[in-house]
C-alpha cells in the first residue's frame, strides 16, 4: 500500500486500488489504457502526416509540371520568333542585293546636259 505522508498536523493515510473502486462487477469489456489510447492517437497522427505529406508531393509534382509547361511553352515561342526574324532580315538582306530592286545590274548611261 502506498502512504501519504502528514503534512500540518494531518494524519497519514492509507489508499489502495480497493479504495478508488467503486464497483466490484466486472463486465466483459476492458477500458484501453493511457499507452493503448497513445498508440491509436500516434497512428492516427502518422496515417494523418502521411497522407498530407502525399498531398504535398502531389500538389509540388504538379506545380513542377506547370513550371516545366510554361517553360517549354517560353521555348517554343522564342524559337519561333527567332525564325521569322531571322527570315526577316535574311529576305530584306536578299531584296536589297536582287535584280527585281536594282534592275538588270546594268546602269544606264549618264546624262549630261551641257550649256
């Protein structure tokens, strides 16, 4: 048995489990104890923080494929106005230096007016 001891003129007294009972029938079912009620709170805690944890592998999966998009997407439009840049200047390089802007490539003679 445990004892508390007197503290301030009051007497020791005496507990024990047949003191903190309050019945003496049992019935067929068992309450869980501290440690069982712990075990089921940390697994439901760990089956909690695994599922948000694939929530967040799944939410970063997909904004990385929205990211790798966008920039696939960026590439696409870069390279195809570079293309028609450069397709651009090589045509009015070629136009400049062509027989349609500058005629037959002979020049015509020279008039002179003389007074």
């Amino acid at each position: 048995m445990n004892e508390i001891t007197p503290r301030a003129d009051v007497r020791t007294q005496r507990f024990g489990k047949a003191l903190l009972m309050t019945t003496t029938a049992t019935s067929g079912t068992t309450e869980p104890t501290l440690d069982d009620v712990l075990v089921a709170t940390a697994a439901e805690t760990a089956a909690h923080d695994q599922a948000d944890a694939a929530a967040d592998r799944a939410h970063a999966a997909a904004r990385q494929a929205r990211r790798e998009s966008r920039q696939l997407a960026a590439a696409w439009v870069a390279l195809a106005t570079g293309l028609v840049v450069s397709l651009g200047v090589f045509s009015s390089i070629a136009w400049q230096h062509s027989v349609a802007a500058n005629g037959t490539g002979t020049t015509p003679p020279a008039v002179t007016a003389a007074p």
